[in-house]
C-alpha cells in the first residue's frame, strides 16, 4: 500500500473515532469535547487535502448518480462542519474562550446539535459510500476468497444495522436531528461502553445504507448507459440505413 493511502486510511480511522467521541458531549466533559472537536476540524482540513484532486476536478466530467450523490452529501457534510465549528466557537468554554464572542447562545446550542447529530448520519453514510474500497483493502489481507467469510461478514452487518435501528430510537436521534428537543438526555449513570456500542450500531446502519444506496445507484448508471449505447447504436443503423437507401 503507498504511503499517501496508509495516511489516508489513518486520517479516516481517526475522524471516525473523533465522530464517536464527540457523540458523547457530557459523558466526557466539555473541555475534553471542545479539543477533540478542534483535533476533528484539522483532520477534517487534511482529509480535503489528502483528497484535493477530487475538489480540482468538481466541475470536470460526467455526473453519474453515484458521482451527483457523492458530491451532494460533500456539500450537505461541509455545511454540517461549518455549522458546528462556527457554533462551537461560540459556544466554547475552555479551548476558545479567548475569543470575544459575546451572546447568541441559544441558537448557537440548537446549531450546534443540529449539525451535529446530521453530521454523524451523514459522515456515516458518506463512509457507506466509500465501503467497497475499504474492503477491497482488506481483501489484500485475505488473498483468497472465501463464500463463507463473505456471507458471514453480510449477516454480521446486517445484525448490527438491525440493532442500529433500535439503538437510533432508543437514543432520540431522529428527534435531536428534527430538533423536536433542545436539550440532549445523557444517563451518567450508564457505562460508557455501551453509549459507545449503541452509536456505533447506529454508524454501522448508515455505512449499510449508503454501501446498498451506492450498489443501487451503480445499477441505474449502467442501466443508463446501456440506454445511451443502444440508442446511440440505433442511430448509427439508421443513419447507415438513411445513405444506403439514397
């Protein structure tokens, strides 16, 4: 594997248990959150870096499903992003408290869990989208194929994306996504462990939404290119047709 990649999948690893820990707001304390979330924002900034020659050629191509999808959740990731590090900032009371930002508040906590819990769905589903090329590193570690890892790992993922619905419930994340509340219920009492082991179902049942929403995506890209082909085919016979015929 070349080294830009292992840094890449570094990066990746370490965004995504920086997602996880952030998650969990009040169970690590606030001054631990308002680092990671700064430590999260420079990864966020070298992932883009890493990743620049996707931005250079945005505007160059066709725009498949996949490619309009991929691009779109981007963006949506981006706005999620600059919400929570502009309410961040206000909100902040240890690692900006330099700043001087004064009110605003209240808006600023509704932003910021908002951006949030909408963040955390959709990084993950963007993390769906990539899946077939994180398992098509592992494969290297598994040289030969095997229908019974492969059937094995599917059913896995399904338990864990069937208790990744009920850990979604059971937290109220549709409900701070809506922002139906404005306040996010924490159990001090619980073992953080299994805080942790329900948003990571949760992450688990996203990235299987966006594997099969991109699998799905795929199929209606070639199907549109097989109309394009034949259509394009039929013309040609007809033009052939239309010059013999003169």
């Amino acid at each position: 594997m070349k080294p830009k990649m292992i840094l890449k999948l570094a990066v990746d690893i370490a965004m995504t248990a920086a997602l996880l820990l952030l998650m969990a707001y009040e169970l690590i304390g606030q001054a631990a959150h308002e680092w990671i979330g700064i430590g999260m924002f420079v990864l966020f900034i070298v992932h883009h870096i890493l990743n620049s020659n996707w931005i250079r050629n945005i505007l160059k191509g066709r725009y498949h499903p996949v490619r309009m999808m991929q691009t779109g959740l981007v963006l949506l990731i981006l706005c999620t992003m600059a919400g929570l590090m502009i309410s961040g900032s206000f909100l902040s009371r240890y690692a900006l408290s330099f700043l001087p930002i004064k009110g605003g508040r209240s808006f600023a906590r509704n932003l910021h869990m908002i951006s949030a819990y909408w963040g955390f769905v959709l990084m993950s589903v963007h993390l769906g989208f990539h899946w077939s090329m994180i398992l098509g590193m592992a494969k290297k570690f598994f040289p030969r194929p095997s229908a019974v890892r492969k059937w094995a790992g599917r059913i896995l993922a399904f338990m864990i994306a069937g208790y990744g619905i009920c850990a979604f419930m059971k937290r109220d994340i549709g409900v701070y996504m809506l922002l139906r509340s404005h306040f996010v219920f924490f159990d001090y009492e619980e073992p953080l462990v299994f805080f942790y082991l329900d948003y990571i179902a949760v992450m688990g049942l996203f990235i299987l939404i966006g594997n099969y929403s991109c699998a799905g995506l795929r199929m209606i890209g070639r199907g549109q290119n097989k109309k394009q082909t034949k259509s394009a085919f039929c013309r040609g016979i007809y033009g052939i047709w239309k010059k013999g015929g003169k």
